[in-house]
C-alpha cells in the first residue's frame, strides 16, 4: 500500500512539474527545429470563399517572402499547419483542441484564429482556458465588447462593424452632397453573429445620422429566392440605399437579381464578399464594400496591397483583411524574434505569456505605419458613438482582449470605381479635425453618390 502511495505521489508531483512548465504553453515544450503556425481553416464547404481569399492567400504569401525568423543566432523556418474545418463549428473546436495540445508539446507555436465571426468567438474561450494566445485574422468582436475580460488571451486584427466601418459609412452617406432625407436604407443581413452584428450597428449609426430604415430582412440561405425576396422588399419599400451584410455565398446572386427585378439603388454596400478582387464585373461600379488599403494608400499598407496582387493577382486580393492579417503575421514574426528561444542552438521554444506580454506591450512598424493593441475600456452605450483616445488601453490589461487599434486604419470603406477599388469616405476624413478624429485614414477617391445605373 505504502509504494502505491508513493508511486502516486511522485505521479502527482510530476504531473504538477509538467504543469507548471507549460505555463499556458511552450515553456516546458521540447525545443523544435522549425516555428510552427497553425490553424482551423474551412478550406472545404460554404466558407471555402472567405478562407481561400482572406487567410489562405496571405498567410502562404507571408511566409513565401519571409520563410525564416532568426531567433538568437539560429535561422528557423517557418511553416503553416492549415487544418480542415470543413466549415464546421464541431470540427474547428476538436482542431482547436489539437492544436493547442501541439502547442503544449512543442510541435506548433502559435495559433491563428478560424474563418469567421461565430467561430472565433468559440475558439476564444478555448485559447482563453489553456492559455494560448489566439492572433485572428477573419472575423470581427463587436458582440465580445461586454466580455473583453473573458478573452485576455485574444487578440483581434480585423476591423469590423462598429471597429470602424459603420461609423464612416453612416456619415459618409449622410454627410454627401447628393443625399437627402428621402433617401432611405434597407438592409439584408446573414441570419447569425456576423449579420445581427452589423445589423444592430446599422441601426445605431444610421440613426445618428438621420438616414431611416425602411426595414431588414433575414437571410437564412444564399439562395436565389432569398435574394430575390430581399431585393423585391427593397424594391418595394422604395428604399435608395441598399445595406447586404453577408458572407459572400449570400451576396453572390445579389446583383444579378437587382438586374433581374429593375432595381437601381443610389448605393449599395455588400460584403464581406465585395472587398475581394474577383467581384470585379460590369455591374460593379459604384457599389461599396468594406476595404483598408489599395495599391494607392500610402505607405505600408498600399506596399502590403502591392505585394498580395503580385504574389496572387489583383483579383485574389483581399483589400479588408490583407493589410490586417500582414499585421498579424508581422506581430508573430516579432514576438517569436523578441520573446522565442533558440535553446543555444537546440531548437526554438516560446513561452505563450511572453508572446502575450510582447503583444500586449508593443507598437510595431507594421502595416497601417506604427500599429499596436488596444483594449477599449468599456463598451459603447445606445448614446456614445466612439472612444477617446484615453479610453483606448495600451499597454493592454493583463486580463483583457485586445483590438487592433481602429485608428491605426487607412481606410473602411471602400468603393469600385473603373475596375478597382478606391478608398472613400466624407469630406474631412484624416485631416484630425474630423469628429472621429480617423488621422491616418488615406481616401484614394471621391465617393460618387448615387452610384451609377446598372449597365
């Protein structure tokens, strides 16, 4: 009895040992000969779209330009572990899970979030347990501003609806010179997380900005008949101002049916879905998306735009997400560098709080110029409509997710014009005085309002 108590006891302390190495990860991991970073991906069913133009494509072209990190005085290579979701909430968390048992052990280093809102969400709470930090790319974290302290080891690159796309939207539309009160909005939205986010945001800003809603409809599907049914309400409602807040397999149909039904909006914004350059068509004109660069944004963020359409053409670009996401493989990059270990030579090892701390902590010469972390300290209320700078945390809290700075962006919406996608937005956008006080936002354009009719 006596040596299976001693047995159990030395199981148990070296358990504990074991334990207290990890310390949330890759401290006590055997050194590696080469940096890992992994993620769940939905490379196969309906969010294939968004994965095959928004993280695919930058991560591989990232880590083509750059496929080493000296740590030390050690090269290492650096290699992508892209693992299938099949656009599956289930199967994301069981990759999850996995990954975050590698990053324990040594064989991967960092975790990049999922494809979309909903799942990102899900998989915070996971890297948030184990302690492991999660560095998203798609998917945005309006619905996390009430739980930000649940999630202090999430970091957020995307900009999203209120993070700050509706804000310049609302007053974009209200403030041109062609607008007036009768021009109304309808709005359709992706029934779940990402649609009801931008929905309710919509309904917020549009407000303050006086232009009404007609009314929204709920799409369910991408199918023909739901796009048929929110165009023909649309139409109906005589609403000049049409607001497609969906993935791109709801929004595919969209203009075809517009076409289809004679209906003519003054403006139109559609996306995720529009910011991609395969939307390039001829009935593209004037119709607005969600972008933060282009080939013309100075700086940065317009030489990360030159890079993606010539690594994988103009029309696999992503001008939303890519200058985000090329901050977040510039943050890993860093942190790995910085806080990493090459083990005299033995091999790399991270240890996930230094990263945390790293990310938490540093303003990077990135993609938007100098770019860093932000945690806002409170959610907005039905009567605020932005934060101070005083309200932006940085360094981050110790406890608290963090965002990428909003004002950090050169652009929130975006616009085609003649093929390509210009950055717009209302008269005093980036000059500091505007009341959003947006100083590095770049216009490569002037936003044409109404748009021009269907060809």
């Amino acid at each position: 009895m006596k040596k299976i108590l001693f047995i159990s006891l030395a199981m148990i302390l070296a358990l504990s040992v074991s334990l207290i190495g990890c310390d949330g990860g890759g401290g006590g991991a055997a050194p590696s000969s080469t940096i890992v970073i992994a993620a769940s991906v939905s490379a196969t069913g309906p969010l294939i779209q968004v994965h095959e133009g928004a993280k695919k494509p930058i991560a591989e072209t990232y880590v083509v330009t750059n496929p080493e990190i000296t740590v030390g005085s050690t090269d290492f290579e650096v290699e992508l572990d892209f693992r299938d979701d099949a656009s599956n909430l289930a199967n994301m968390l069981d990759n999850t899970d996995d990954i975050i048992d590698d990053i324990h052990a040594g064989t991967a280093h960092f975790l990049l979030g999922p494809t979309c809102t909903a799942f990102l969400e899900a998989q915070a709470s996971k890297a948030t347990t184990a302690k492991v930090v999660q560095v998203t790319m798609e998917g945005g974290a309006t619905s996390l501003f009430d739980e930000l302290e649940n999630y202090e080891w999430s970091f957020i690159t995307l900009s999203f609806s209120n993070w700050f796309q509706i804000p310049v939207l609302a007053k974009m539309l209200a403030t041109t010179e062609n607008w007036t009160s009768a021009d109304h909005a309808y709005i359709g939205y992706q029934n779940d997380d990402h649609g009801l986010e931008y929905l309710g945001q919509a309904e917020k800003y549009f407000t303050k900005e006086g232009i009404i809603i007609d009314d929204s409809f709920a799409m369910d599907t991408g199918s023909i008949t739901a796009n048929t049914q929110l165009v023909g309400n649309a139409k109906a409602a005589g609403s000049a101002i049409l607001c497609v807040f969906a993935y791109p397999e709801f929004v595919m149909s969209t203009h075809a049916v517009c076409e289809g039904q004679n209906y003519d909006p003054k403006a139109m914004i559609i996306g995720p879905g529009g910011n991609f350059g395969f939307w390039a068509n001829n009935m593209s004109e004037g119709v607005m998306c969600f972008a933060t660069a282009n080939n013309k944004t100075a700086g940065n963020a317009g030489t990360a735009i030159q890079t993606m359409e010539g690594a994988v053409s103009p029309m696999f670009t992503d001008y939303w997400g890519h200058p985000c996401y090329w901050a977040a493989m510039d943050f890993i990059y860093a942190g790995a560098a910085e806080e990493g270990s090459d083990n005299a030579g033995e091999g790399f090892t991270i240890t996930q709080s230094d990263f945390r701390g790293y990310l938490a902590s540093t303003k990077l010469d990135s993609a938007f110029g100098e770019t860093w972390f932000v945690t806002p300290d409170h959610a907005l209320n039905e009567t605020q409509y932005s934060w101070d700078d005083e309200d932006l945390q940085w360094p981050v809290p110790d406890d608290y997710a963090a965002l990428l700075n909003y004002k950090c962006h050169t652009g929130e919406i975006g616009q085609w014009q003649s093929g390509y996608i210009e950055i717009v937005g209302y008269d005093d956008i980036g000059t500091g005085s505007d009341e959003y006080e947006l100083t590095n936002y770049d216009t490569t354009a002037t936003f044409m309002y109404p748009k021009p009719l269907w060809p």
